[in-house]
C-alpha cells in the first residue's frame, strides 16, 4: 500500500524541474520514448503528482535507463518536460538513498 503525501510536488521543487504539475498524463512521452516500457516517464511524473514517493524509491533503478535524449519533452503537447523532471527524480533519489 503507498502513503500518498499531497506536499511531495512541492518538494520535488528542491531538487530542479517543478512543472510536473502541467502534465496531464496523456502518454505521449511513454509512446516516444524508445528504451522504456511500462509507460515511462508517464508513470514516474503521475507517481509526483499523486505524492507516491515510496513508488518512486522502489522503481528508482528505471531513472537511470534514461539517456535523456530529448523526444519526450519535444513531443509534449504541454511543455511539461519530462526529461527534465526525470533528471529531478534521479537528484531526488540520490540525495534521498543517503538518507536510507
């Protein structure tokens, strides 16, 4: 069961890109992407929004199948970059695994 927090968009602010909020979820991003499956990055910037921050952590080696190769955020339809927001993650998970 995940613990939803409401703040973790927020806090997400800290570590860089705080437009995850513009993405409507509309899989755009997951259609382009050509290393991942399983709807990535959809499900990681969905996983911000709703503050599931302990999926995030069990997920987190999939971040780094990222090359950021930029299709995602040319081909999204509300400049939410998703690149960078998965850049933010990766600082997020790095700062927070310490922390573990």
């Amino acid at each position: 069961m995940s613990v939803i927090n409401p703040d973790f968009v927020e806090e997400m602010k800290l570590f860089g890109e705080d437009i995850a909020l513009a993405c409507f979820n509309c899989g755009t991003c997951a259609a382009i992407c050509p290393l991942i499956a399983d709807h990535f990055p959809r499900k990681m910037i969905r996983y911000i929004q709703i503050g599931a921050r302990d999926r995030i952590m069990d997920q987190a080696q999939d971040l780094w199948k990222c090359l950021h190769c930029g299709l995602c955020t040319q081909t999204c339809p509300r400049g939410a970059n998703p690149g960078e927001i998965i850049l933010s993650l990766k600082r997020y998970v790095v700062e927070n695994w310490r922390r573990s």
